[in-house]
C-alpha cells in the first residue's frame, strides 16, 4: 500500500514537472517565434499530423468540374492573382515575401509540387489555409468554382497545355498580374 503511495506521489510530481517545464520552456523566451528559427521540437510532425488527419475527414472526394483547358486557363488566371506572390512562377524569380517566410511556401509549379494529392485536398487547404503558416483560406474571396480551377491547374501542373503558359507569360512580374511584358 505504501509503495503505491509513493508511486502515485511520483506520477504526480513527474507529470507537475512536465507541464512546468514546457511552461518554462515558453515564458522564457526559449521557443523559436522569429520567422527565420528552428522549429520547436515536434512542432512539424505534430503539425502535419493534425492537418492531415482533419483533410482526410473533410476533404470532397472529387471535383464538380473538368479539368479541360478553359478551367486550367481560368485557374492560371486565379494562381496569378492571388498565389504567385507566394508560390512562385515558372522561370521567375522569387518574392522578397516568399524569401522571408516561414514555413517557406513550396513551389508548385515546377518539379513535382502537390501533383501527387488528390484535387480535393489542394481544394481543402486553397478554401480553409493551413493555420500557422502564412498559407491563406480563400473562402470568403475566391467562388468554389475559381478554388477548384486552381486546385485542378496544382494537381495537373506536370502536364499543362500551352495556353496556360501563355497565361502565366501576360504577369509582368510574380508579385503582381499586370500585362506589360516579362521581367528579367
Ligand atoms: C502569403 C503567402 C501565400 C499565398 C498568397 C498562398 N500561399 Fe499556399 N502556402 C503558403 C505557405 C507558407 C505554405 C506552406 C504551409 C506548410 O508548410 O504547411 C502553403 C501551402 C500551400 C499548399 C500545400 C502544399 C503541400 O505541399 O501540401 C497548397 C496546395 C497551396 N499552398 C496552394 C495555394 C494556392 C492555390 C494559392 C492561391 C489561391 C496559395 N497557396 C496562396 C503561402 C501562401
């Protein structure tokens, strides 16, 4: 009886020890809270973990329209507008805001990108962002219907026809969508 006493003492005590010492961890100043540090301990995995785990409850399983030239071209529009400042565009250098962010935002136009997720996942993290990381919802500015043209033009972004490089070309530069001709 005794030993479990002092057991249930020690459970106590040790899990006390634990919560002062995140406390302490954060009212220290010891966390990284710069853009430009480390991340905590944990912090990614945790954080891939909850997102992924709330997607796969709420994504759509398919998308309400094709994904034919007219959606990628309307997509490439949306994608110029609203993400290249972030994202990136084929060819162009990137944002002093890309540069200074962190998480840094992937590039999703060139190599792989999320051509490996399912549309309905993009279209997820495009209409609710992703907590945290600078990563935008545009569910109050985009309709469902931009949203899903853009997430089909990520999730073809591997095999993408020449009218949407034609669209992607009319940006002067990523940090805007103007008409004038291409930068440097
Ligand atoms: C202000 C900067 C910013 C803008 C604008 C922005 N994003 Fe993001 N985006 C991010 C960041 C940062 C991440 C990385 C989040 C992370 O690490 O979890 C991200 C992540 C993503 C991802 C997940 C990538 C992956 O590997 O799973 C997708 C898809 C995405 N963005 C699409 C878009 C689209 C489409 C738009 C435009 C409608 C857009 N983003 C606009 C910053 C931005």
């Amino acid at each position: 009886m005794k030993t479990l006493k002092i057991f249930a003492a020690g459970l106590v005590l040790g899990a006390i020890l634990i919560v002062l010492g995140v406390y302490l961890y954060f009212v220290t100043g010891k966390a990284p809270v710069a853009a430009s540090a480390e991340p905590m301990p944990f912090e990614v995995m945790l954080a891939h973990r909850a997102l992924n785990a709330r997607i796969q409850k709420e994504m759509p399983d398919h998308a309400p329209i094709a994904a034919d030239e007219a959606n990628l071209v309307a997509g490439a529009k949306t994608y110029r507008e609203h993400c290249a400042i972030c994202h990136g565009l084929p060819g162009r250098p990137e944002t002093a805001i890309a540069k200074g962010m962190y998480p840094h935002p992937p590039i999703l136009l060139e190599g792989k990108g999320v051509t490996d997720d399912e549309p309905g996942e993009t279209y997820w993290k495009v209409a609710n962002g992703i907590r945290l990381t600078g990563m935008p919802g545009f569910s109050q500015s985009l309709s469902s219907t931009q949203m899903w043209q853009v997430s089909l033009l990520m999730a073809h972004a591997d095999k993408l026809p020449k009218a949407v490089a034609d669209e992607f070309s009319a940006a002067s530069s990523p940090d805007l969508g103007g008409k004038s001709a291409p930068a440097k």
